[in-house]
C-alpha cells in the first residue's frame, strides 16, 4: 500500500511540527510488508518501515502491494495518513492517535467530557500525575484532534503519536587531530581497509571513555611523562623505574613504551591521537633491555601492589623459547591473585612478531594471562603474529594496509604496530570494562573478551568447535561488545549465595517473562538501562541489597519446584522494583 505525501496539506501549526513541503509527489512512502504491528516489531530505523522511493517512476509488484497492505493493516488498522517532518527534516509517521494531558486542577470528570465533545475514544490512561489520555478519532491522523484540544481549557498538551526513529546516540569524534588516521579505532576504510575492522571504539565510548580511578600499567622501555597525550591532571600514577630502582620511569632511547601507552590511555583532546580508554590513568613503568629477573618481579610486584588495575607487557623473544623464571612467575601470580584488593589484576601479553607457536614463550603462553594476536586493518591474520592454543583474543594491528598511529617521544609515529601495538589496545578495553563494573574479578574481565570477540576470517581462521582459532583465539576484541557482555545479574548477585543458582534466573525468565507482552516489556527495561543498573550496583549500597533480595526470591521462588500457571503482574514486576525506585523510570505497560 502506497502512502502518499500530501503537497497541498496546509501546515500544522503545533510548534515545532509542519507537513512535508513538496510541490510533487515524486517521494512516496511505503509500509514494509515484511514487517508486522510496530508496536511489536523492534525496528532500528523508520525506513525500515516505510521506506522512501526517490523515484516516482518505481512500481511496487502486485504481490508486494498486498504484503504490504497486510503490514499497514497490521499496525494501523488499515488507515493511511500523509508523513509529516519536523523542523529538522526528521521523517514522521502519523499513527491516528494523540496523547492528551490536563492541568493539574483539572478534574477527571471534565477532563472526560472535553474528550467526549471531540468524540474522543480512550485507548489507555497514561502514567502521569495529572489526568492524562491516549485517545483517538476513526479514520483520522490526529493532527487535527490535537491542533483542536491544544487550544481547549485545562489542555496541558495535546501531541499526535507520530513515529520515529530514535536512533542511538553516536558518541562524538574525539577532538585529537589525528583521530581519523587512528583507524584501529574507527576503520571507515580509509587507506584501503576494511570497514569496521577495528575495536569498536565509538560504540564503547557511548557507554563510558574510561573512568579515572581505573590505571592501567605499562611496563615497557619507559613513557615520556611530558608528553601532550598524558598531560591531563592526575594522569600519571606512581611511575617507576624497574632497572635504576626510582620513579622516573623516562625512557632512554626508545619509543616503544610511550606508543604503548598512547594505544592504551592516550587522552581525549590533550593531544593529537587518543587512546581507547583515554580517561584512565597511566602507570608507567620502565624495564631496561637487559634486566636482571629480579628486577622483572620487581616490576610486577610494584604494578599491582600501587593499584594498577590491568598490566600491559609488549616485550618479549622471537625465534627462540623464552622460559619464565620462577621469582617472575611468583611475581605475576601475585598480581593475578592479589591485585585489585584479592580480585585479581589483569595481565595481558603481547603474543610475539616471530610467526611461531606462542607456547614457545612461557611468559605470554601463562594460563591466567590473556595472550593477544594481531589482526589487519581488512579482518586477516597479520603474517608475523604468533600462533597456538595458548591464543586468547586478536586485536587490530599492523600487517594490512596500514600501521598504527599513535604517541611516540617528542611527538606521534603512524608506523607503530605488531602485537606490540594489539595488546595495549586490549588492555585499554579491559580498562573500559573494569571502569563500568570495578567488582569484575581478573578471571571474569578474561571471559568476557573471549567470550564477546568478533569471529573474523571465517574461511582461513580454522575456528574448532568451541570457536577457538589457533591464529585469532575467540576473535578480534570488540570493546562494545565486551562492555555489553557484563551482567548486572551477576553483578547484584555477586557475595550472595545464590550466584551459585543464577541460572535459575534464566529459567524464570523462559517461563514468566519471555512469554508476555509484560513480560517483554520489562526484558526490554533492564536491556535498556544495563548501564545505569551496573552504575547503581556499583555505587548505591542500598540500591544493590534491594536488587540482590528481589533476585534471591525468585531463585528461592524457582528452586520451590511448584509454580503456579500465570504469575502475577506483581510478582514480575518486581525483578524491577528496586530499578524503578532508585532510576525514577516507569515500566511501560
């Protein structure tokens, strides 16, 4: 069914709204009939629904008129009303319906009749405090209705039910002038590579660019402290020099360590690249090229022991076996254990440049560290990145069509990368994590980044069964997802013990809210504010022992083992409650 844009409707007056000006009807809208009632349908994009036909000339097959004649019957009742736009040229679809509230000193009982006199049928009251209505008139768009009541007495508002799109908000362009070269953290295929081949960075930062009291550590040849990238205040935490025993940590010759940490930390408009977690601070620490073991363990002992939350290490030997030694092993596993007051620091390695089996290297190959490979910038395997089981997560480096832009000493290097480059970049999304939900332990902050990597190369990758690649391990890291991966679930339960039983909770989902609209509805709630709930857990006390008791009674509820037919609306609203009371958000019904 064709919805044709009217050019010689007059304007709607309601501010901020006006009908499509055109003088033609060359753009035509048509209802998707591949699509069922909106108000069930999740959709991403208006044009999903009604996309525009630029063309007058384009015909729709008789078969697809009457697919979508079904989809259009299916979410309006069969009317068909002209789109409108608002001032800003946003795409509007009328749905016959107005939201209508009252003053406050109205009463219900006339508020009723000033609807009745416009033949007003109520469809539900609204979650307001003043009386409040969704009403409508058959066979009308409802801008007229509204227009009418707007003028009436005691009308508070009377606004049409348009649809929109209400499209995620796309997190800004970090001001750093070299930002659009940084295509590790945004690949719009600039330079040849492969749109999308990156970590995701832009949709990490929509939730959080790091948080300050979260420091990631780079032990590497020293970072130079004055440099732009790390000039924000309170940026560096307890630098150290492993091999002089001081705390300048200034590196002698080499870039390497301040690139690392550029990757990592670099920050958001204090210079001209910046790194994925640009708001955490940096702890640097800088090893010398030949270095007594002691002195390695001593750099692991201080990193965790002066609150270094992810511990990044880029060093290493190609071409040979690389044993690690005992004192540095107990070193490492103390920062893994102990770290984060008991919850483990999070170690990650860079695999090796040499094209050879990771397990060769003791150091990186640990079971509890996360050994990361490197991918290109067109999702392939970079031809010098190390290999094996041991191969936890991949991250986007050099090896493709471009190398790494990032901080170097006394200014930037667009010719960074290796693995070297892919770790950092790894352990600065691991900071972005821990930045969201601190109570995640070493050990979880792992799983996640396996468990949330993108699987790339699926015909060279040689994935197994548990969708683990010998050159990619889970796959490339993708911040974003990682970020998604934390569960509040978890995250309220966590010190209970009823964690043991959380997948009960899946079970009362399946069963009680999966099934009902109302149920749904409240999936999509707690889907929609998982950040603001992981906030709340993670700062209000009262708020998570509110959380934690509604989700211990209904895994005592699950584990009775007798379940009445239908819950109550009552019962499922309250794996909410607590989120309601402290968010001030209303369930939609």
């Amino acid at each position: 069914m064709v919805v044709p844009v009217d050019p010689e409707r007059g304007a709607v007056s309601l501010p901020g709204w006006r009908t499509v000006p055109l003088s033609s009807n060359r753009f035509q809208l048509v209802v998707n009939g591949e699509l069922i009632d909106e108000r069930a349908t999740e959709l991403r994009r208006i044009e999903d629904l009604i996309p525009i036909l630029r063309e007058a000339e384009a015909k729709l097959e008789t078969e697809d008129e009457n697919r979508a004649e079904r989809s259009l019957r299916a979410a309006f009742g069969g009317r068909a009303f002209s789109a409108v736009l608002d001032e800003t040229g946003a795409l509007l679809l009328p749905t016959g319906e107005v939201a209508v509230g009252f003053e406050t000193d109205i009463t219900e009982d006339a508020a009723l009749a000033t609807l009745a006199r416009y033949g007003a049928r109520i469809l539900r009251r609204l979650p307001l405090s003043a009386p409040a209505w969704l009403v409508t008139i058959p066979e009308e768009d409802g801008v007229a209705l509204a227009l009418a009541l707007a003028g009436e007495p005691g009308v508070r508002f009377a606004s049409p039910n348009f649809i929109e799109e209400v499209p995620e908000r796309r997190a800004e362009a970090p001001p750093n002038a070299l930002f659009a070269e940084q295509w590790h953290l945004e690949n719009t295929g600039q330079g040849g590579g492969l749109p999308g081949a990156d970590v995701n960075a832009r949709g990490a930062w929509r939730i959080t660019r790091g948080a300050p009291e979260i420091v990631v550590c780079i032990i590497d040849s020293g970072v130079e402290l004055a440099h732009p990238s790390f000039s924000a205040p309170g940026k560096i935490v307890a630098p150290f020099d492993a091999a002089d025993g001081d705390t300048d940590p200034a590196p002698m010759a080499s870039s390497h360590g301040t690139s690392c940490a550029g990757v990592a930390v670099a920050g958001w408009g204090t210079g001209d690249v910046v790194g994925i977690a640009p708001n955490c601070r940096l702890m640097p620490i800088r090893r010398a090229g030949i270095s007594e073991h002691v002195r390695m363990a001593e750099a692991f002992s201080w990193a965790w022991q002066q609150g270094a939350d992810v511990i990044s290490c880029s060093f290493g030997y190609d071409g040979r076996p690389w044993i690690l030694p005992d004192v540095v092993r107990a070193a490492m596993e103390e920062a893994i254990a102990l770290g984060r007051q008991g919850r483990g620091a999070v170690i990650v390695w860079a695999a090796g440049n040499g094209n050879e089996a990771v397990s060769d290297d003791e150091w990186a190959s640990h079971p509890e560290t996360l050994a990361v490979a490197a991918s290109t910038d067109i999702d392939t395997r970079a031809g010098y990145s190390d290999f094996g089981p041991e191969i936890d997560v991949c991250a986007p480096s050099s090896g493709g069509f471009r190398s790494i832009t990032t901080s170097s000493n006394g200014g930037y290097t667009s010719f960074f990368g290796g693995t070297s480059s892919a770790a950092p970049l790894v352990a600065g999304v691991a900071a972005l994590m821990l930045s969201v939900c601190p109570a995640l332990t070493g050990a979880e902050v792992r799983a996640i980044l396996r468990s949330t990597a993108v699987q790339i190369d699926a015909e060279e990758g040689e994935y197994d069964n548990t969708g683990h690649s010998r050159f990619y391990g889970y796959g490339r890291v993708d911040a974003a997802r990682a970020l998604e991966g934390i569960s509040p679930l978890i995250e309220a339960l966590r010190g209970s013990p009823a964690l043991a039983d959380i997948g009960l909770i899946d079970g009362f989902t399946a069963a009680y809210l999966a099934p009902s609209a109302a149920g749904q509805a409240i999936l999509a709630y707690l889907n929609t504010r998982r950040f603001i709930i992981l906030s709340l857990l993670k700062s209000d006390i009262a708020f998570r022992q509110r959380a934690q008791t509604v989700l211990e009674t209904i895994i005592q509820f699950m584990k009775g083992g007798e379940h009445p037919d239908d819950i109550t609306d009552a019962a499922v609203l309250a794996l909410t409650g607590a989120a309601q009371d402290l968010i001030g958000a209303s369930i939609p019904s």
